[in-house]
C-alpha cells in the first residue's frame, strides 16, 4: 500500500508532477493544473500548521468511515473539497510545482502533524496514505 511516508512512492508522485504542465487539461473536473498543484499542497501545508482550517463535523470523523475511505474506497470524481483547499492557481507555475515537492518531503518526514480538519485526528500513517491516494486521485484527474 502506497504511502508518502516511503521514499520510492515519492518519487513516483514527484516524477508523475514534473510532466505536468500548465495547459494540462482535466479529464474530469473544473480545476486547472496551477489551481490542483496548490489545492494538494493546502491539507500537507494544514497539516504541519502552515495553513489554518477550522475542524469540520460529519461522517469522515467515523473511524470505520475514515478507514474505508483512507484505506480501501475508490475515490469518486469531482467530491466537494473544503473551501480553505481551493487554490486560486496564482504564482509561477514551474516555482509552485517545485515548492510542493519540497513539501512533500518535509510532509513526509514529519512525526507530529496536526489532526484534518474533515477526518479528525490521524496517525503519521494514515496521513501518509492519504495524501498519497489525494495526490493520485489528482494526478489521474490529469492523465498522469
């Protein structure tokens, strides 16, 4: 099971970002490729404090919902997001890509990380394997 935790599915997601490109156009979805580089980048970035979004209520917060959903579910198209993960698509596109590898690796090494505003509290594991199945999600949405 992929995770961002380990390097080689790091690798992966970053050599599956570096083919994107900013006339990349969705499969599916409304997102551009500049708005989906900083809209995966916003719950690694909550995460580790960087980012403030208050704690959402609902059924993600169920432990065997959060399981099934981090762990085994396939993710369905065009899911609603929280509003504070909504990226304008603004800045450099190629300095964007760039940042978010290296908050990639900083996400990864992380050993205190702070509870998802949707999930709830979630160990370095879990919060491993979801941002690799977010980052996934959003890389197929582009045909990566």
């Amino acid at each position: 099971m992929k995770t961002v935790r380990e390097a080689p599915a790091r690798k992966e997601i970053l050599a599956r970002m570096a083919r994107l490109e900013p006339g990349t156009k969705p499969k599916w979805g409304k997102m551009t490729a500049a708005q989906m580089v900083g809209h995966v980048a916003r719950p690694m970035s909550g995460a580790m404090g960087e980012l403030h979004v208050a704690a959402k209520p609902g059924p993600l917060r169920n432990r065997i919902i959060r399981y099934l959903v981090i762990y085994v579910l396939p993710w369905p198209r065009g899911a609603p997001t929280l509003p504070e993960y909504i990226d304008a698509g603004d800045g450099d596109f190629a300095r964007n890509v760039k940042a978010l590898g290296a908050l990639l690796e900083r996400f990864a090494a992380a050993q205190t990380l702070l509870p998802h505003p949707a999930f709830g509290a979630l160990s370095p594991k879990d919060w491993g394997r979801l941002t690799y199945r977010h980052l996934d999600h959003h890389l197929k949405q582009f045909g990566l």
